[in-house]
C-alpha cells in the first residue's frame, strides 16, 4: 500500500500542470480581429499588423501590441533592468520575420547591453508591456515610465501618439 501512495501523489502533482497548460491554451480572446501575424508564404512572423482601438497597430507573433520608447536614441535601447521587466524587449535568436502588411526592409535586429538581439521596426528597437494580457490590448499606449513615454506603432513604423478609445486606467509607474 506504500507504494501506490508515491505513484498516486505523482499522478496528481502532474494533472495540476497540465489542467493549467489546458485552460492557458484555451485563454480568451482579445481586442485584435486579426490572427497571429502570417508571412507572405502562410508561415508565422515575427512581427505583424492587427486591428485595434488605435486602428491598424504593430504586433508580435502572438497578436500583442509592440510599443516604442522615446528614452531610446536611435537604435539603441535605452530600457534595462526593471523598465525591461515591465517593458520586456522583443527578442529575436535568428533573422525576423515581416508579416503581411509590413516592410520588411525596416525590420532588422540591434544588439543589447546584455548581448541578445532585440528587434527593431523602423529604426526603433521594439518592447511588449507586461499589462497588456491579451493580443491586441493597448494598455502602455501613452504611458509615461522609466524616464520618456511609451507609444504603439503604425505598420509603417511610426508612432501613434492618440490615446485608445477604450477607457481605462492605472496607466504608468
């Protein structure tokens, strides 16, 4: 009998995770009416267009909302330690991908402070913002953090500097 007990324990410790993978994979939807960014060819990108309360809006590879930061000098990432934590940079370990809509040319990748590769959109190294839970949410659009403000970007790779229709709140740090 002292031996089914380990076995019963393990089996149950191994259903908590998997439930959790479960109801993680089956998570809501959001504010983005597009899908994960595809590639001409139908492959996944890096980097794609969604639909959102700011209009036509830059995402990742999983529909998020990808921001820029006015601190940033050119090229250069001027977001480390707890801004990269709230504003994780997006990170790439190969080559890019634009999704359809995009311009590939301005898609390219900086090397950070930390040696990874952060990818850049326009010249601008490009960041998510850890409240925004769902693809297609906006909610770093026109924070100001970390020294500078936080703006989403237009498929050409500009800033939008309006605020989403939505209301909110709790913007900032």
């Amino acid at each position: 009998m002292t031996r089914t007990r380990p076995i019963t324990f393990l089996a149950s410790a191994a259903v908590i995770p998997l439930t959790a993978l479960a109801v993680a994979a089956c998570g809501g939807g959001g504010a983005a009416t597009a899908s994960p960014p595809k590639t001409s060819t139908g492959a996944s990108a890096t980097l794609g267009v969604a639909s959102s309360s700011l209009g036509s809006i830059l995402v990742n590879s999983t529909g998020r909302t990808l921001y820029l930061f006015k601190a940033d000098v050119g090229a250069k990432s001027a977001c480390t330690g707890a801004c990269a934590t709230a504003w994780p940079p997006l990170l790439a370990t190969g080559k890019p991908t634009a999704g359809t809509g995009l311009t590939a040319s301005k898609l390219a990748t900086i090397t950070r402070s930390d040696g990874t590769q952060q990818v850049t959109y326009n010249g601008h190294p490009v960041y998510l913002f850890i409240k925004d839970k769902k693809p297609g949410q906006t909610t770093g659009q026109g924070v100001t953090a970390f020294g500078a403000a936080w703006y989403a970007l237009t498929p050409a790779g500009n800033q939008i500097s309006t605020l989403p229709t939505t209301s909110g709140g709790g913007y900032g740090y």
